[in-house]
C-alpha cells in the first residue's frame, strides 16, 4: 500500500481547543491548516496515520475539467490554492501544472464533453475538444487513434504520498496540534449543541467540531443519529517502475488512466476498477442512488458478498468509555484489496497505446474506500440540527483536487468568515427534505441532543412521515447511552421498502 510521507504527531492531547478535527485526509488537514492560519485553537485527531486512506491511494489529479457545474468554483479555488501551495507549506507536494487529457471514441461521450464547454467558458476556463489530429500531437508516442479529447492544460498533478503531510506539517508550524492513532469515539454534547469530542485518550472540549472522516463518516454519524447518506466504493491504482514520458499530466482512456510521477514512473488505474460492495444501506436508500448507479453501472461491478454480512452485524451505537469500532487494528487504517483482474487489464491496454515503452514493470497495487454522496457532491456543511457540527466529507472520488479548497471552505465556515464560494451546493440539508430538518425547538423540549438523527431531529418511532425509516435509537430518560428497541412504521405502498425490510432492520442480530 501507499506510505505517506511521515508526520510526526504531538505527545499530549489538549484539555481544550475551539475547533476539533476528526480526520487527517488532505481536507482535514487543510482545514486545520486554515484554521491555524487565521488564530484558532484547533486539533486534528486521526484514527490511523496523516493521508493513510484515500488522500495518499487517489489518481493524483488536480482538476477543472468535467466537474459538476456546482463544484467548478471550489475546483477553481483549489486549482490556484495548488500552484501557490509549495511555497505556502514551504514544502514539496508534487504539484505540477501538466494538464490533463481526456480521450474517448465514444460519441455520447463526447457529445457530453461539448455541452460542457459551456460551463468552462462560462467560468472562463480554457477547455479544448481535440480532434483526432491533435490529440495525435499531444501523444506522438501512442499507438492508439481516438475520436476526440478533452484538454484542459491549466489543471495538473500532485503527489498523494507527499501533499497531506506536507500541508499537516505547516498546521503544526502555526500552532495546530496533530494525534495519529487517536481515535475519536463520539461527541461530546450539551444543551443541545456541540461541546467537544470524547477520544480514546480522552476528553477535549471544542466550541466546534468538523468531520472529515471519509470512508468512516457514515458510522461515525450514524453513531449520533445523523443520517449521512454515504456509501463506500473501493477503487484499485497501481505504480510502475520508471518509465519514458508519454505524457506529462493525466491521461483518462476508457480502458486506462495514467499519471506522471515525480519518481519517473506513473501511477495507473482502470476508470471501470471501482467495486460496489452491497449493504443494507443500499436497500435502505436504493431511491437516492439509484440514478447514479444508472450512470455509472456499465463501470461498476456490484457484489454481494461478506461486506453485506460484516455491515449487518456492526455496531451502531457504543458506550464513549469503551472502546469504538475505529480502535479496531482493521479499521484504523482501511487497506482493502486491490482488484487484480481490472488492473492487468489497465496495463495491457496501456502497453497497446504506448507498445515503445516494452515491458512495465508494476511495483505496487493497492486500493483505496471513496465515500460517494447520492448526487456525488461532496458534504461541507454545519448540521442544522445540531450546532457546532461541520460535516467536509463524500468526496466521492473528487476529494484530492479539491481538498485545499474544501478545506478552507471549511475553514472559513466554522470561523464564521466570507466563504470564498458559494457553500449552497455543499449543504447537507439537501439530502434531506427540508421538513425534516424543522426540529430544533423539538430536540430542545425532549432533551435528546445525544441523539439527533439528522431527519428531523424526532426520536426514532416519532416521524412526521410515515413509513420513511429512521436511524435514531430512542434514548432511555434514565440512562442516554442505553437503546430502546427502535419503533419503525411500514409504509402502505413501498415494493422496495418491502424488499429491503427484512435486511434493514438493523436490530436483528
């Protein structure tokens, strides 16, 4: 697997700080980075180790080019924090403007691409579609002819190994206190609101909290109530040897993806390596994900296997006093296995489009847990129905390129500053309907900010709208830690919550 740079962490925990940090990927980082920048008292806490999951095992891209329109201003934001950001951190995070270049012979494909050079020249970046011809002049080396491409030369490339730790080390530099193989059980609350968060090293008060717990978000909330419609996709890259330059940025074919590498090789993927394990969050929320599984389900492959199994028999709710399922050595650092098969046959079409390279010598495969949101727009948002808390997470496969924006998009959230873009598209309370979130009066009266669910803020059992389930388990009036038996109600008419009823529900094991 990949080794990230090494950050050296800070022995003692505060007793206390304004803002909290659960997560070291590269917008945890950068958040505290920011925070630490404008005179806040902030500590990160990391399960495992600094960019020791996806920030250190993504492509490598940093990039304008086909990003939702709704994210183009946060990428663009975080293209120019990229080309200044060595000198920033005075450190080396690979970053070099090389461009990136997309190839397809596919004409629904490109039919896309020409809809959204709108969107680029509305936002004043210099996309290219290229003819077969031009692409020929950027790849002289490539054997392979396609149709047309998409070239952006301003977007570039970056080191995942190097960038996090780069920035967490500048955060430590303004003040910023970092702790690896710290895990934070849950949040610690009071009167409704955020007081700080319970580790397993202790308690550390905080007027504010922010999770940037990617893969491990979803639990995390889960934990407290909220519903944070996430699921986990696992996506399989690879490194070479060093090898001639081909290209000097990013190549995305439909069959491979390469990116240059500072040590001479490329990393490389198969934009179809994701694998979609089946959980009972995905019957639970079929509706939502639905339209992206359309999407993306010719480049997908769906299982249903142990995944379902181990997610069915976790534990959805722990004593803060003990240990938490992020303490497990399995989970400190998510390491899943890479999908061989996809990955050998990346390689061979690499070597079919570039046959004078010879023979490839691969040095490494790993793969990496992308949390992917319903609309694959990430989450950065205060939670409305408990406050203090900001959600920066579902990346969904974006959050390396923007992570220095994201994270001071964060940043400037929490501190109360402008944001330097519009924080619209990123609110959470789009996953849900607006209704649902008219409840903070109510958690006041019941006296349940333990367990806010996100939908609403009622306990479990209590829905203003029949039939739509519910993950808060209901407090106990004597004891706020013990569960009751959830109350859910079936719907009239639901064939798909009919199906998924039997593998839902949760307390059944």
């Amino acid at each position: 697997m990949p080794r990230p740079e090494p950050v050296r962490p800070d022995p003692q925990i505060p007793q206390a700080v304004d803002v909290a940090i659960i997560g070291g990927g590269i917008v945890g980082v950068s958040a505290a980075w920011k925070l630490a920048e404008m005179g806040v008292r902030v500590a990160l806490f990391e399960k495992g180790e600094i960019a020791g999951e996806q920030s250190s095992r993504n492509w490598g891209y940093c990039r304008q080019q086909g990003r939702d329109p709704r994210e183009l201003p946060l990428a663009m934001m975080s293209l120019a924090l990229w080309r200044r950001l060595d000198h920033e951190v005075a450190g080396e995070t690979g970053f070099r403007e090389a461009g990136i270049l997309y190839v397809s012979d596919d004409k629904a494909t490109i039919a896309g691409w020409e809809d959204w050079l709108g969107h680029a020249r509305a936002h004043g970046i210099e996309t290219q579609l290229l003819t077969h011809r031009e692409i020929a002049n950027l790849l002289p080396q490539c054997a392979r002819r396609w149709r047309a491409g998409l070239w952006t030369p301003s977007d570039g490339r970056a080191e995942p190994e190097k960038a996090a730790p780069a920035i967490a080390r500048a955060a430590q530099r303004l003040g910023a206190t970092l702790h690896t193989r710290t895990a934070v059980r849950g949040l610690d609350l009071a009167a409704g609101r955020i007081a700080g968060i319970v580790s397993e090293r202790g308690a550390v008060r905080a007027q504010a909290v922010v999770l940037a717990g990617g893969a491990s978000s979803q639990a995390f909330c889960r934990r407290h109530g909220i519903v944070l419609k996430a699921l986990n996709v696992r996506a399989s890259v690879l490194r070479t040897g060093p090898l001639p330059e081909v290209f000097a940025g990013g190549l995305a074919a439909p069959d491979f993806a390469i990116r240059r590498r500072l040590d001479g090789g490329y990393s490389l993927a198969a934009p179809g390596a994701t694998t979609f394990d089946i959980v009972p969050e995905v019957l639970r929320w079929l509706a939502d994900f639905w339209p992206a599984y359309k999407k993306e389900q010719g480049r997908m492959k769906v299982r249903l296997g142990r995944a379902f199994i181990d997610a069915l028999v976790a534990p959805t709710h722990w004593s803060l006093d003990k240990p938490s399922p992020f303490e497990d050595e399995d989970n400190r650092v998510l390491d899943p296995r890479p999908d061989h098969g996809a990955l050998a046959e990346a390689v061979a079409a690499f070597r079919a489009a570039f046959p004078a390279l010879g023979e490839v010598r691969i040095v490494e495969r790993w793969a990496g847990m992308i949390d992917a949101t319903p609309d694959a727009i990430p989450v950065i948002s205060e939670v409305e129905t408990l406050p203090g808390l900001y959600l920066a997470t579902g990346f969904s496969g974006h959050g390396f390129g923007i992570g220095p924006g994201a994270g001071r998009l964060v940043a400037e959230l929490v501190s109360g500053r402008a944001p330097s873009v519009d924080p619209t598209p990123f609110r959470f309370a789009r996953q849900h309907n607006a209704r649902q979130h008219n409840a903070r009066r109510h958690n006041a009266r019941q006296h349940t900010a333990h367990h806010h669910n996100g939908s609403g803020g009622r306990p479990s059992g209590h829905s203003k709208h029949p039939g739509r389930l519910e993950d808060a388990p209901r407090p106990s009036p004597k004891n706020p830690d013990k569960k009751e038996p959830r109350i859910r109600r079936r719907p009239a008419s639901d064939k798909r919550f009919l199906i998924a009823w039997p593998f839902c529900r949760r307390d059944w094991r």
